[in-house]
C-alpha cells in the first residue's frame, strides 16, 4: 500500500506558510522517510521558491473564504489575521496515499513514532489527550468542544487508510461543513466560526454513536503541545528550548526544552522565524 | 531591589522552571515506555513487565493491549527481552537527564540553554 504524508498551506499577510511547509517537509523526510504532498492555493509561490523537489506531490486548490482569527507571538503581541483551514476535509479525496499522516506544517517532528501508524490494524486514529509544555495551564476548551461533554480531538495530526468506513467519516464532515450554521449551533459550539478540531470531534461524536466510545484510536506516542502564548527561543535537530508564559503574570516568561519529541508548536509567528 | 527579595525571586525562576522541567522528563519517560507489537500498543510499567514474567513457561499469549484489544503475541520470549530492555533503556536515559538537571542551578541551564 502507498504510504505517505499530507499538509497544508496557504499564506496569508504576514505568515509565510509554504517556508514553513518546506521546513517540515524536510523534517518528515529525515525521521520518517516518507514521501510528502502539499496541497496549497499558492503554487506560483512554490515555484518563485524553487522548492517543488522538496515535496512529492503538489496539489493546487482554490483559495477558500478564509476565517479571521487572532495570532498571538507570546503573550503582550498579537495580530488579527486571515487563514486558510477549510481543506482539511477533504484530505480523502485528496491524498494521493492509500495510507495517510495528515499534519499541520507546525507539528514539528523529532523522532519516528508515526511509522508506528503503518503496523497496526486501526483504520482511523487521532489524538483526543495531549500535554501542555507548561503544567500550571488549565485548557478546558482542548478537552470538551462544548459543555455537554463532547470530547475534543485534535485535528493536527490523523492517520487514515482509505476504506468504506473512513469515507463514510469524511463524507459526513462535508456535509458538516456545509449545513456549518446549523451544526455549530445543535453541537453548541458558542461560536459559528468554523474549526477543523471542532468539526473533526463532531464527526467522532457521531461516528460513536453519539456516545463516549472509540471509534478513533489515538495516534502513536503522545501529543505535546506549546501554545501561540509561547515564544520558541532555539529550534535546531534534536530539541526545542521555548518561553512560556508565567502563570499568573502575563509577559513574563520561564524556561522549557523538549529533546526528541514532536511538539506541536503553534506560535506561527515565532515558527516563522526559525525556519 | 533588595538583594535578599532578588535572590528569593530567582531561586523562585528556577523552582518553577526544575519543576516542569521535571515534569516533561517524566513524560517523555512515558513515552519512551509505550511499545508497539503485532498491531498493538502496550505502555511498559513495572506492573506490565512482572505480568510478563508469570508468562515466561509459554511460547504464545493473547495480551490485552492499550485499547483494550487482544492481541496475539507468537514471539512471547522475545516481547518479553525487548520490553525489559525497552524499559530499562527509558529509565537509563531519565536517570542521566535529571542527573544532568539537577547538576544545573540555572534556569537557563536546565533546559540546555547556555
């Protein structure tokens, strides 16, 4: 079976998002040894980089009505910003593979459990728990997407082996998607603003019958994450040193490294610096 | 400021920072400690690897994995060898990182950065 992994990126203002896809490419390539498809709206972009060897595939889509949505590089500075994360979705259709990592460009790799995902006879997995680099941080939003208990997913990183059933999944995010209005309001969202982690726990919820169950099984190994609070300090082969905000005093900061293990990184801004 | 409140507020920087830097060690001991074998995923605790060892007399077992899934294990003898020295591995490496943490008395210097 083919094997390979799926991102995505489209820039916006101030986010060089195919840099960073080109850093991350990189990256899948030393510790996993897989071949990596782009999927973006902004191919010319790609080619004034001179990078397309760096990917397997690149599959061009059409810009999508993009969110707004607020960027934060630490915790005193911060943007309101357009981006592009409707596509996500239609990662099925779009893979080339017949077995798939999908991955946010920010999920920065430094080992090789996601071959893991290959040996395993699960069709679908996902992460639902994850570690903050930071332990005093309480995330209730990273653990329910709603208050009817609803359990949060994180859509950053999946797994998925092309069969009836996992279409069957990303069929019914479509038509999520498209009837977005009214789901976010049955799902109770508080928000209509549309989130990939969001409409992905929604699937699962369904998909589990609409019961706390296990359809998905979670991914190789364990997510940590820092959030777009934190400020990468260095980011080099084999580890990440990171400013994370203080508890209880914002704008200042303390210390946190991580060595060889994949972290989701999600100050863009930060990321942007170091790639 | 007064030198005795400044010395009290870094060795508070470095009490928050060893603590979770602490912390991160110990996950990262976790996640070395989770195995993977015949389609299963088992994560390797002492309770886990005595369980093992009353297996010893048999060639083949069924294991319930970390989805609470049976998995069939043909090899047993040498799950078992890799799961001790996977273990052993995990635990070697924690000890010589919080040796080489608790040698530092910076903050800087706990998570490497000098």
């Amino acid at each position: 079976m083919s094997k390979g992994v799926l991102c995505f990126a489209s820039n916006n203002l101030e986010v060089d998002y195919v840099k960073q896809a080109v850093y991350f490419a990189k990256r899948v390539k030393k510790h996993l040894n897989l071949p990596v498809t782009l999927v973006t709206s902004d191919v010319n972009y790609v080619d004034r980089l001179n990078v397309r060897t760096v990917f397997d595939k690149i599959i061009s889509v059409d810009k999508e009505k993009q969110n707004q949505k607020r960027f934060y590089d630490g915790s005193l500075h911060n943007k309101l910003l357009s981006f592009d994360n409707a596509s996500r979705i239609n990662a099925y259709d779009l893979s080339p593979y017949e077995e798939t990592i999908v991955l946010d460009i920010d999920y920065i790799l430094f080992n090789n459990v996601f071959l893991n995902c290959f040996n395993q006879p699960h069709n679908f997995l996902i992460y639902k728990d994850a570690i903050d680099v930071c332990h005093w941080r309480k995330n209730p939003e990273f653990e329910y997407i709603n208050d009817n208990g609803v359990p949060f997913y994180w859509a950053t990183c999946f797994f998925f082996r092309k069969t009836n059933e996992v279409q069957v999944f990303f069929n019914l995010m479509k038509h999520l998607k498209e009837n977005w209005t009214h789901y976010s309001s049955v799902f109770d969202l508080g928000t209509p603003t549309f989130r990939n982690d969001h409409i992905f726990s929604m699937a699962i919820h369904i998909m589990n019958g609409y019961k706390d169950s296990n359809w998905a099984k979670p991914m190789p190994g364990r997510k940590y994450f820092a959030l777009d609070r934190d400020v990468i300090e260095v980011l080099d082969d084999d580890h990440v040193i990171l400013l994370v905000e203080k508890e209880k005093y914002i704008g200042e900061y303390t210390l946190a490294s991580l060595k060889d293990t994949n972290v989701h990184l999600m100050n863009k801004l930060s990321l942007g610096g170091h790639v | 400021m007064d030198e005795r409140l400044e010395k009290a507020l870094d060795f508070g920087n470095y009490t928050v920072t060893f603590n979770n830097q602490k912390r991160l060690l110990t996950e990262k001991f976790y996640d070395d400690c989770i195995a993977y074998q015949g389609g299963g995923r088992f994560t390797l605790t002492r309770e886990f690897l005595s369980y093992l060892s009353g297996l010893k007399n048999q060639k083949r077992a069924v294991i319930i994995d970390d989805n609470d899934l049976p998995v069939e294990i043909n090899d047993l003898e040498e799950f078992c060898d890799n799961a001790r020295s996977q273990y052993a591995e995990a635990a070697n490496q924690y000890f010589k990182s919080y040796k080489e943490m608790i040698a530092n008395r910076k903050p800087g210097a706990l998570v490497g950065y000098v």
